[in-house]
C-alpha cells in the first residue's frame, strides 16, 4: 500500500494587493520570533502583483496561490471597501490538502509562541448537508467580534452596544478571561475571522458554498466572511480567549481595558482602515502601533543584513 504523505499544520496569510505587503513581512517576521514549529505561507489571488510576490519569496516565505471565493450575488460594502477582498479568507476551509491552517490577517503582530493552536480540538469531517447528525459540532476555532462600535460608525447594525458585546460579559472576571472566551452564542454571536482555526473539510466547504448561494441571507450581512461563518456555524465554533485575537480597541479605555493585560497578549490585531504602517513612527501613537513598527524596525534591520534591499 503506497503511504499518504503527512498533511502539514501550518500558519498561513491571505494577500490580495500590495497595500497589506508591510503587515504580511511584519507578521511572518513575528511569528519566527516566536520559535513556532510550524511553516508560514501567504495564500495569493491572481489581483496580487509580480512585485510582491518577489518580496515574498525574498524573504523565503512559501506561498501558494488560490481562487477568488464571492457569493453568488454580489455584494459591495461601500463604507468599508476592504471587505470587499474578506470573502476570499473562505477558501481556507476547501485546502484539504492540509491537516490544519491557522490563518492570520495580514495587519497582525503576533507577540507570544501560539502553537497550542495547531492543537485545539476540533470535529473530525461530517458527512455533509443532508445529514444534521453527523455535522461537525466544533468546525473552527476563532475569538468573538467586539461589537462595541466604539469609533461610533453609523453603518454598524444598531445592536452593536456595548451591553451586546461578549466580552463585555468578562470584565467581572478578567483572570479568566486570559483563558476563556465567553460562549459562542454569547452577546450578538458573531466571530471576528482575523484568527481562525480551520481544519479544512469537504463538509464544511459545502456548507460554505451552500450559504454564499443564499442571497436573502447575505444581502444582508453587514461583514462579510465573518457574518457568513457566524450564521452558517452558529454555535458550532469552538470559542477561543481574547488574547489570541487581541482586538486593538479593546485595550482603550471604556471599551475592555478591564479584561485587557498587554503582558497576556498573544497576537494583536490593528483593525480598521488606519494600520500601523500607515503611521509616521516619529509621531506619537499608541503603545500596540509602537510594537508593530518595534519589531518592523528589527524585521528590516535583520533583512538588510542578509542583502534584502527592495525597500519593502
């Protein structure tokens, strides 16, 4: 009997266009730091260019290029064009050929060894849609949306308060919330895709491809993949503590500064349209925008050395 080859655990990136170019080096940068096990790879569409394609592979980082994932009606998010690219992430959970992907936005800083993750349990196949018993109960991992709407943005859904907010649930208990999420259906029940832990299966893919076809429900999405992945699995996802997916604002003060601890913090995220790589680093900023460019400095400085000189 010829042996199957091992199917790899790796983390893993999803790169549309050059603008994320700087997170995705910075990012692949702080996970080396980690001494992770485990490979990075950038997953590409055919929109990213040849230039940033040749940073990458500058830098030895593996990439792989993958099909556009869009729902069968098209759906445009005018107040935040980059949502636009976010249902591409999907794709992640059809690569059978992996064992596990932990996939990363791109405007990511990962401060602390995470490889527990490659580790979570999760449901091992269902046999599809057509059978509700043996769909998978814990089909991804990921940590909750905030759904504070602390910028005020008048095209979040109106439900989006603080009261409604899981991790607003934490603050009586900021020990426990380093190590545990609320439950899955808590607050407005919807995840934030920056982080997720897929374990990729046909099954899952099929329900998928199955919610993107159903336009009544994704007209009406106001986030793309994550609103997808939160319908279609509610209640199915395995929640993951805060500090894997350390939401920026959630260290501001009045949001969830009581359960944030910046010495807990595995990985943070730099939501919204402003990125660290947008800043000037000789302006004043916040202490997480000063981590990015601390160890972007260290990223470039190291890549110098070694004759890297593309400027990115």
């Amino acid at each position: 009997m010829v042996q199957q080859p091992k199917r790899e655990k790796v983390w893993a990136s999803l790169i549309t266009n050059l603008s994320y170019l700087p997170g995705i080096l910075t990012l692949s940068h702080s996970l080396q730091t980690t001494e992770t096990a485990y490979p990075f790879i950038a997953f590409y569409t055919s929109t990213f260019p040849a230039e940033g394609l040749a940073a990458l592979h500058a830098r030895g980082i593996r990439t792989q290029a993958v099909p556009c994932v869009q729902p069968g009606q098209s759906k445009v998010f005018p107040q935040d064009p980059r949502f636009n690219e976010t249902w591409n992430k999907l794709i992640v959970f059809s690569l059978v050929e992996y064992d596990r992907i932990v996939l990363l936005d791109g405007d990511m800083l990962v401060r602390k060894n995470m490889d527990e993750l490659m580790d979570v349990p999760l449901d091992e196949p269902g046999s599809g849609l057509s059978s509700e018993e043996n769909k998978q109960e814990r089909v991804f991992a990921a940590s909750h949306a905030c759904a504070c709407n602390p910028l005020n943005k008048p095209h979040y859904p109106k439900t989006w308060i603080p009261k409604n907010c899981a991790y607003t649930s934490q603050h009586s208990d900021p020990v426990r919330a380093q190590t545990s999420g609320a439950p899955a259906t808590a607050g407005v029940a919807m995840l934030n895709s920056g982080l997720l832990v897929v374990r990729p299966t046909i099954s899952a893919w099929a329900e998928i491809l199955a919610g993107l076809h159903m336009p009544d429900r994704t007209d009406k999405y106001d986030f793309p993949d994550q609103e997808l992945l939160s319908d279609v699995f509610r209640g199915r996802w395995v929640v993951l503590p805060y500090v894997y997916n350390a939401l920026k604002t959630l260290r501001w003060v009045g949001v969830h500064n009581d359960i944030w601890r910046d010495d807990e913090v595995k990985n943070v995220h730099y939501i919204f349209a402003k990125k660290p790589w947008h800043e000037d680093p000789d302006d004043r900023m916040d202490e997480p925008s000063r981590w990015w460019w601390e160890v972007n400095r260290q990223r470039q400085q190291l890549e110098v050395k070694k004759g890297i000189t593309d400027g990115h």
